[in-house]
C-alpha cells in the first residue's frame, strides 16, 4: 500500500531498537526520510547501520526526552540535517519503577513519571512549531495497554501512560484545523528489549527459563492476549505507520490498541 509519504520528514525518538527501529524502517521503506534519536549514541549508530536507506534519508542524533537543552540540541541538529519535520513519533520511554503501590516511593514515581509522561510533553513542546508550519503533519505518542487497564505492580507506569491518552486526545483538538493529525498507539506486551529485561526478572524470581517465565506471565497475568505470544515490534510498527500516512486523513484523537485482545473491555 502506497501510504502517502514520500518525501515526508519524520523524526521518531526510542529508534535504537523495538517498536522505534521497526516504524523507521517502514517509513524509509516508503520513501520518507527519517531522523532516528535516542539516549544511547552507540546504541543508536548501531541501530542506524542496520536501517536500509538511501544515501540523504537517514539521520540519528542522541538526545534525552527529559532535558530541555537535549531537546533544543536535538532540534538544531533535525533543523540542519532535514529542516521542518512532517511527522513526529514518540515511542521512547522505560517501564519505571515496579512493586505495589506502598512499596514505591516518591523518587520512583517522580523518575517514572519524568522520563515516561514529562518526556513527551517536552519534546512535543520543542518540535510543535515545525509540525504546525506546513498545514500537513502527524503526531503519534505511544501509549500502552496498562493506560487503560491498569496493573498493581506498575501503577506509575500506568498513570504515565493514561496521561499519554489524555494529552494526545487534548492536542487532537487543537491542531487538527491546521492539518496536525494527533493519535495514540497502546501495544501490549511486545517482544523488545523492555520486555526482554523483564522476562529475565522474572525468570530469575522464578528459577525458570525465560521461555516458562513468558509462558506463565501470559496465563497469568495477561489471560485475554488470545494469541498467546509476545507481539512483535514490526506488527506495532505498521499501525504506527498507517497513523503517520496520507491513508489515515480522517483519524484524530484516537487510541488503537495492538495488544492480541489483552484489554478485557471494549
């Protein structure tokens, strides 16, 4: 499918790996060029070597969503490398601090809701002015099935992410008229290396292999992902992508879940 976007500019933070490098390469694939950022520079070159793409259509710059002269760096280095951007995906974030709710204190909250709430507004608050000049852009957050449906051993994770539906719904109201199109993208339980970190965990916890410690987390603790696997980030990544693309001219504010029917409403 032909998504409209050759010759479109995007810059996608969280591009080392998973989900990020996954959406980069499709956009690539579909004739866009793409800015790749992330905290780990030696990460992120890595992850940029293994992109295909044409000479002149791909960039990575490491930044931190939570610093604001990261951020101010990050967008004079897009500015010089491709000018305005057309599209912008946040999918960088961390699971945060885990346990019950009175074993977390305020600094797990504090550093949680920073990096996984404070981070996006930041950044979308830095590149707002380039997505509101050419009356043609997209905005896609990465939210999560736990926005939703919350869990009581990552609750700081799931109030960042119910704050990540609230500001794309809110920013979906604003700009639409100026041709900004805002949506929200909830996976659940994909196969990157955040999930990876913590099957390892809980394979230790449990003295198992990792493939009984996914294989008991999916009975138990996630029963209604009929397909009973991991998503992959590639099958994220295409929604994503739609979301980004010309095909997708009539869907603002929404939140489209990838999560194998793990939300147990509608």
């Amino acid at each position: 499918m032909d998504l409209g976007i050759a010759g479109k500019k995007a810059l996608i933070t969280g591009g080392d790996s998973g989900i990020g490098w996954e959406t980069a390469q499709l956009l690539l694939d579909e004739g866009a060029t793409v800015v790749i950022s992330d905290l780990d520079a030696a990460a992120l070159d890595k992850a940029a070597s293994k992109l295909a793409a044409e000479e002149g259509r791909l960039f990575a710059f490491a930044a931190d969503i939570t610093s604001l002269d990261s951020l101010a760096e990050l967008d004079a280095n897009v500015q010089e490398a491709v000018g305005d951007i057309d599209i912008l995906v946040q999918s960088a974030g961390v699971t945060g601090a885990q346990g019950l709710f009175h074993e977390i204190s305020d600094e797990g909250w504090t550093k949680t809701i920073e990096i996984d709430l404070l981070g996006p507004v930041r950044l979308i608050r830095q590149f707002l002015p380039a997505l509101r000049t050419g009356g043609w852009g997209r905005l896609v957050l990465l939210a999560s099935e736990d926005a939703v449906q919350p869990y009581d051993d990552e609750l700081p994770y799931c109030a960042a992410k119910a704050g990540i539906l609230a500001l794309a719904k809110g920013l979906s109201r604003s700009y639409a008229s100026e041709g900004l199109l805002v949506n929200a993208v909830s996976p659940a339980f994909i196969h990157t290396p955040m999930t990876d970190a913590m099957m390892a965990k809980r394979a230790d916890e449990l003295g198992v292999t990792k493939v009984k410690a996914i294989e008991s987390f999916l009975a138990e603790e996630r029963p209604y992902m009929e397909l009973g696997r991991r998503g992959e980030p590639a099958e994220v990544a295409a929604v994503i992508a739609f979301l980004c693309s010309e095909r997708a001219s009539f869907v603002n504010g929404s939140n489209y879940r990838v999560d194998a029917g793990s939300v147990a409403t509608i």
